[in-house]
C-alpha cells in the first residue's frame, strides 16, 4: 500500500510531541510483529487516542489503518486526510463493508488497529467490548494485540476542556497477542476485555504518582479518582444520545421548512 501522507503525518506528529515536552512510558511494544497482518485493540479515553495509538506500533516499523466512524471521513477537512492514510471507514448502520475491508487489509499484510468500545469512556473504565476485533482477526487469521493508552484523555476528551499544557506523561502498553478462533467470539471477546482491564490497571498504578494526585478527574472512581463511575457514565452517555437525536431532528425540520 502505498503511503505518501502518512510518514510526514509521524514526523509531524514527533515533533508535536518533543513541544508539547511529553514523555512516554512503552513497555511490550515488541509484541507488535513487523511484519504480516496484525489487529491491534485499544481502550478508548479521547479524542487524539487515534494519534498515541498508532505511536504504539512505531517501534516495530508499521503504520497502523485505524477503523473509525463515517462522520470523520464526511469531514471537509478529516476526511480526506484519513482516506490519504488508508483508514477504514466504518458506517454504524452497515458494518458489513468495513468489516470485509479490514479483513482485506489483514490479509494483505496491513496493521489494523479498532476500539472494541466503539466510544470514549467517560468512566475510564472498560466499557462493554464489540466482538468485531475477534470476528476480524479470526477470520482473517491474524493476531489479535491489545493495547491500552493512559494520559492522552488528559489533553482531549468528553466533558472538559482541552489542555495541551507541557509535560504530560503518555503511557502505552502492549500486550502479548491473543489468537482467537471463529468458534466462541463471545467468549473471546470477554477474555480480551478481562486481558485489557489487567492491563489498564497496571498502567495506572504505574503512572507517575506526582501527575496524578488523588482525585484526579482523569482516574476512574474506583481506584479513588473523580472520574464518573461506570453507572454514571452509562447515564451521561444516554443523555448524549438523546441530545444527538433532538438536534438532528431539529435540523430535518429545519430542512422541511426550508
């Protein structure tokens, strides 16, 4: 696949990051294979999440096709940008052109990389997971690589405002890759969110301590932060929805009058 916007998308994006003087803690980023197809599943916490994750798969070379929502390619300016960098665009109401298309990419020998949760997490916490990232890499026959970012909801995320202050820490940590079969996707499905969740907790626990005092708004509730709870954050989540819904309904009448 050829790729003309993309390195100097990285490149840009290192010298972003060297401004915004943060620093990363990676650990297991070598069990991202340099070559061959490869499904990588992150948690998602925020907005520039697409940006940190695919630093993930820096270290081993790859460039990493993120499958994200239509209304991000429908952008005048996102739009064209993402299909440059041959994303994946995913259409809620008809899954099945995209989930063909990633499993085309995996095949080909691409780095996919997919939220299981669809949307952010207000919580911080696991949301429920889509089977799609095990459904993909089992039937694509590739390995299935969770990896989970902490810190990047800190800059960009729901509810608060943007804060690209200096000195962030970002962390990313790998796991070692799953390999799941097209039998029990359920089942699979429910093992990665269990791998995840370990793996998100010790990347909390091991965020430097002076970065996030107690009560931080950023860290989930239960491991004494502000965040909301997962309860919570259901609730907030629903009230989102049904604001989306008012407003495209006001803009279709809008339209009728027009």
């Amino acid at each position: 696949m050829r790729d003309i916007t993309y390195p100097p998308v990285i490149a840009t994006a290192k010298v972003a990051f060297k401004v915004l003087g943060q620093r990363f803690q990676m650990t297991g980023t070598e069990h991202v294979p340099r070559t061959g197809g490869v499904m990588l599943a992150y948690n998602h916490i925020g907005y520039v999440d697409f940006i940190y994750g695919g630093f993930a798969a820096n270290p081993s070379g790859r460039k990493v096709r993120f499958m994200a929502k239509r209304e991000i390619f429908d952008h005048g300016l996102a739009g064209p940008l993402m299909r440059s960098l041959h994303h994946i665009e995913v259409d809620r109401g008809e899954g099945l052109a995209s989930y063909r298309s990633a499993i085309e990419y995996l095949r080909a020998g691409e780095a996919v990389g997919i939220f299981p949760e669809a949307t952010i997490s207000r919580s911080m916490e696991l949301k429920e997971f889509k089977s799609g990232a095990v459904r993909i890499a089992a039937e694509a026959g590739v390995p299935l690589v969770p990896v989970i970012l902490w810190g990047t909801q800190r800059m960009m995320t729901k509810d608060h405002p943007k804060d690209f202050s200096r000195g962030k820490t970002i962390a990313i940590t790998v796991g070692a890759p799953l390999y799941p079969t097209v039998e029990n996707a359920v089942q699979q499905t429910a093992e990665l969110h269990r791998v995840m969740g370990e793996m998100l907790e010790e990347t909390i626990r091991g965020y430097p301590a002076d970065e996030q005092p107690a009560g931080s708004w950023w860290v989930p509730a239960r491991l004494g932060g502000g965040a909301p709870t997962p309860e919570e954050a259901l609730q907030l989540d629903a009230a989102e929805k049904r604001e989306r819904a008012a407003a495209r309904a006001a803009k279709r009448a809008a339209k009728k009058k027009a």
